[in-house]
C-alpha cells in the first residue's frame, strides 16, 4: 500500500473571514436601520407597482 496523505480539508472549504470595516458596518445600528428602510421602500414599490 501507498503512503497517501489524506487531507481532510482544502484552505478553500473555509468561508472568508469578515475584515474589522465589515464588521463595523454590521454593528453599526443606525446603518442596519438605514438599510431596513431602503429595503422597505424597495418592497413597497413592487407591491404598489403590482396592483397598479
């Protein structure tokens, strides 16, 4: 039999680690309710927009 190595996972198969500016914007609670309204406006100009 060989000498195969396996090895169990590739550097690849980790998901990224978020950078510290990453981070802070999703801390940052006046941003997540910025964020929360656009999202809302979105929404309610396709649901509007639907019943035209």
């Amino acid at each position: 039999m060989g000498t195969n190595k396996i090895k169990a996972y590739y550097d690849e198969a980790y998901p990224p680690v978020p950078s510290k500016t990453t981070l802070f914007w999703r801390k940052n609670l006046p941003w997540q309710f910025f964020r929360f309204i656009v999202l809302n406006v979105k929404i309610m100009r396709i649901v509007v927009g639907g019943h035209s």
